[in-house]
C-alpha cells in the first residue's frame, strides 16, 4: 500500500503552496492590507488631534501666565484698604477745616 503525502489539499486546483485556496488567501491579504491603511489613518488622525490638543493647552497657560502678571502687577484695593483711605480723608478735611477757621492775620501797610 502506497502512502499519500497529505498537504490538506482538497483537490480543487486552485489552492496556493500551503493548501489555501487562491480567493481566499487574496481576501485575508486584502483584510490585512486595508486594515494596516486604517490603522496608519488613525494613527496620523491621533497624532494631529494630540497635537492640537497640546498647542491649546499651550495657549490657555500662556494666557493664564499672562493674566497672572497682569493681576500681579495691579494692586488690587481690598476693604481694610478703602477703610484706612477714608480714616486719612477724614483727618485730612479736618484739618483743612481748622485751617480755614483761623483768622487771617492782616497786613499793615
């Protein structure tokens, strides 16, 4: 009895070197090719979008340190402030007034 040798052949003609048919092995080559296209797309949509993102966040903290110096350079008048403002006027206009008060000295002349 001769022994076969088996390649998981099924006798249809049309299969590749390794059993597979022709149609076949072009679909799942096709599958892979066009899934390697779709995986570069995303990868380049992914890095553009990462991009993006990092030159927003670049601009809202330049922004930010912007506006921090502005508002440090400001010096903003907080309540104790405008109280002691108006304790200084008060003496201020009392003085003025005791000043107006006095008579003037005359002159001889």
């Amino acid at each position: 009895m001769a022994e076969r040798e088996d390649s998981g052949s099924t006798g249809t003609g049309d299969e590749g070197p390794r059993g597979i048919p022709d149609g076949l092995r072009d679909a799942i080559e096709g599958a892979f090719a066009a899934t390697g296209k779709t995986r570069d797309r995303a990868q380049d949509l992914t890095d553009k979008t990462r991009a993006q993102a990092q030159d927003l966040v670049d601009g809202v903290s330049r922004r930010g340190s912007e506006a921090r110096g502005t508002l440090e350079g400001m010096r903003l008048v907080n309540r104790d402030d405008l109280r002691d403002l108006e304790i200084a006027i008060e003496e201020l206009t009392s003085r003025v007034a005791k000043l107006e008060a006095k008579p003037k000295p005359q002159v001889d002349g």
